[in-house]
C-alpha cells in the first residue's frame, strides 16, 4: 500500500498543478504522521506491561498543554519552510507538509505512553486528531503557486 501512496504522490507532483501538489503535499503529510504514530501503539503497549500509575489530572492536562505548544511551533516552522525562498516550491511544500505532521504525531505518542489512562488518552488523542486536522487544512497555504507541468527541480 505505501508503494501506492509513494506513485501517487511522484504521479501528482508531475502533473505540477496547485490542485495536485495539494493532493501530494497532503498524501505526504498523512504519511509522515502515520510513520511516526504506528510505532507508538506497540511502545504504549510494551509500556503498559509495567503497569504504570495513573497519572493526576494536573499532569494530564500538562502534557496536553505541551502537545498544543508543540503542536503550535511545529505548524510555525513548517508555515517558515513553505515560505522559504531558497527552496524550489515542490520541495518547500512537501517539507512543510512532512515536518508539519510531527505536530499531531507528538500527541498521539504522548497518547500511546497513556494506554492505561483513558482520560489521558482520550485527551492527547483528541488533541492529536484536533492537530492533523488542523495541518491537513492548512496543506493548501504550504503550497506556493501552481507549477509548469516540465518544470524541474532545479528552476532551469
């Protein structure tokens, strides 16, 4: 299936429009979270075994204030790399879109070291759906201007 996702997303970048840099620039971005979170349920798990305490509510909702500041820094610098002049706009907009996904990826981790909370994880969990949406809808101010269908990488 990744191998799919991966030609789709090397078919959409050379038809070179807006609407289907968009398309791969979000594909990327789903990816990338997917690439961060799978790892985290079997971690969690593994964690879980230890049996850990249940954690106050102070501390949930202190972790879930890290999420929202991570988060928050993650879309800035991911906004900054789109914008940034000295980087083709294909590579800008799928750099932003691949660094932007660690924004719901940091708390959904952070939700998997909670398997043993509901509270917790369903409240990093929920942050972290709150964050992708969020990046998915903000893919399209990633992407700089539509591109010419033989353009290269290069800009020559």
């Amino acid at each position: 299936m990744n191998l799919r996702v991966l030609q789709s997303i090397s078919r959409d970048l050379h038809l070179g429009t807006r609407d289907a840099m968009i398309c791969a620039s979000r594909r990327a971005y789903t990816l990338a979270f997917l690439a961060l979170a799978v790892p985290g349920l079997p971690l969690g798990g593994l964690y879980l075994l230890t049996r850990p305490n249940v954690l106050p509510v102070g501390a949930l909702l202190g972790l879930a204030g890290l999420g929202v500041v991570f988060a928050g820094t993650v879309f800035w610098l991911a906004g900054r790399v789109a914008r940034d002049p000295a980087l083709p706009p294909t590579r800008a907009a799928l750099t932003a879109a691949m660094q932007g996904a660690s924004a719901p990826g940091i708390a959904f981790l952070l939700g998997c070291a909670l398997l043993h909370d509901l509270r917790g994880l369903l409240l990093l969990w929920g942050l972290a759906l709150a964050a992708y949406l969020l990046g998915y809808g903000q893919v399209p101010g990633w992407v700089r201007g539509p591109q010419n269908a033989g353009a290269s990488e290069s800009g020559t």
